[in-house]
C-alpha cells in the first residue's frame, strides 16, 4: 500500500478560517465557545509532559521532603476510614459509607502538590515515551527511587506514632487492625492483579485534573480513589501504612511485608499506571505531537 493510500484524505474536511459572519456568532459568542470547549488530549499530555519534565529535575532534597510528606498525608487515609468504621453502625451499607475514608490522604496529597509515587508512574513516564533516551530513563529511575522510598518512610512513621503513642481509641485501634487484616487476607497474585487496578485508576486522575477546576478537581481525586477503595484494589504506599501498623502489632513481618505485598503490589501499580494507562495515552497523541516534536529537533 502506498503512503498515499495509508492515510484518508481529509481534503474535505479541512475548511477556511471562521469568521462571525461564517459562523453566526458574535465576536464575544465565539470566545466563549474557546474558553468551554474541552481540551484536546494533546494538551493534556503536554501538561502533564511538562510537568513531568519539572519532577525529574527537581534536586533530591526537594523531592524526599515531598516524598515524605506524601507519605505521612496518605496514611490519613487508612486512620480517617478506621474512625468511620468504628463509629458507624454495623451495618450492611457501613462499607459504602467508610469507604470514603480512603480518600482523605489522596486528597491531602494530590491537592497539597506532594509527591506520591503511583502518580509519577504516568508523570515522569511520558517524557521518556516522548523521546526515549539513557537521561530520561535514569533521571525517571531516580526520581521513582528517591519517592518511593521517601513514601515509605512516612508510611512507617505515620504507624509507629499512632501505633506507640496512644493517640486512638481502643474501639478505633481494633477498627484499624481489623481493616489492616483485611488488606493482607489478600494472596501475592491477588495483590498484583488488584494492584493494576489501582495503577490505572490513579493514573486516570492524573491524566483528568488538568481538564478539572478547583472545585471539579476534588470530585475528580474522590472518585478515582474511592472506587480503589470499594473494590478493595492495591495501592501500595497507602497500604504500606496499614501493613506497617501491622508489623509494629507483631502481626507481620518484614519478609512477609515485603513478599507478600510489597513488591507484587509495586509491579501491579507500575503494570496498571505505565505499561497500560501511560503508554497507551501516549500511543493516543503521538500522532498529533510527532510533527512538532520533528520540527524542534
């Protein structure tokens, strides 16, 4: 087939430039139709490639204390849904209403600009989609690196605190052990399926916020992650806190945290967010933004 014939021709589609007399429409008319037309998903993925292009070059201080910021915030989301558990009746619509719990720490974080890993395995991936190079993948594998491990250690310091410092009620303790439990009746492969979920979930809210306002975007972060919630997906910095809890209760340990959950929850994240979510938004635009990237080369 010749190249001609591997494209359709759009001859007939391409039209002259609008006017208010070709349109109908005031001056005024038309620059409200600018300002409510949705954006293309080209400019959604050069908002989020550039924003991407920032992360990976922020200096590794800056991106540890956001990392682990991030990680003591998202584990807000594991106590604030032990409060609803415990006090809410027990009933069967108790988990639809709990459930919510779960999105306070995405919501502390996301809306706190703080570094979260499972957001950058769609952030700091299409750059390197966009020209893929050695600096790109090891500034991303940096970055990945400095966060996650950043996020960790929010996680445990945020468990060791409410787990030694007396701060809960035992109604509240027992309300958290039993939701932490519940986390790990899942086996290694369910928290790797479950996981891509959730991979793709949080990349999917990353990819809408830049077509959300202020107040749409909180609608846009509560929806994403309460459905993780409900389905009881794997996302695994914020259930890195609640296994942690368990481990300082002696319940689990490090081996079996790291096992068992930890890595397969890791891969099903990264699967969910990048090799699915991410590429294929890339694959989405690549058409539209390869004449351009050719003519800055």
């Amino acid at each position: 087939m010749s190249t001609s014939e591997s494209k359709p021709d759009t001859t007939e589609l391409e039209a002259p430039p609008e006017t208010a007399a070709s349109t109908g429409l005031t001056e005024e008319e038309r620059e409200s139709v600018g300002e409510l037309t949705k954006p293309r998903a080209a400019v959604i993925y050069e908002i989020i490639r550039a924003e991407g292009r920032h992360e990976l070059s922020r200096s590794t201080s800056a991106l540890w204390w956001s990392g682990l910021a991030a990680g003591l915030s998202i584990s807000f989301s594991m106590l604030a849904e032990a409060l609803l558990m415990a006090y809410l009746p027990d009933t069967d619509w108790r988990p639809i209403a709990e459930n919510f719990g779960y999105c306070v720490g995405f919501l502390i974080v996301v809306l706190g600009r703080q570094q979260l890993f499972t957001e950058n395995t769609i952030t700091a991936v299409l750059p390197l989609a966009a020209t893929p190079s050695w600096l790109y993948l090891r500034a991303m594998l940096r970055l990945w690196g400095i966060v996650f491990a950043a996020n960790l250690v929010g996680c445990f310091v945020f468990a060791l605190y409410i787990a030694k410092g007396g701060v809960l009620h035992a109604n509240v303790v027992e309300a958290l052990l039993e939701l932490c439990r519940h986390l790990m009746d899942n086996t290694p492969v369910e928290m790797f399926t479950k996981g891509i979920i959730a991979g793709w979930l949080i990349a999917a809210m990353v990819w809408m916020l830049p077509s959300s306002d202020g107040a749409s975007s909180f609608f846009v972060i509560v929806l994403a992650t309460y459905l993780i919630a409900l389905g009881d997906f794997t996302h695994v910095v914020a259930g890195s806190a609640e296994v942690f809890y368990l481990v300082i209760h002696g319940e689990v340990t490090l081996s079996g945290f790291a096992g068992e959950f930890l890595v397969p929850t890791f891969f099903g994240n990264v699967v969910g967010g990048t090799a699915l979510f991410a590429l294929l938004a890339f694959g989405q635009v690549h058409d539209e933004i390869e004449p351009a990237r050719k003519v800055r080369e």
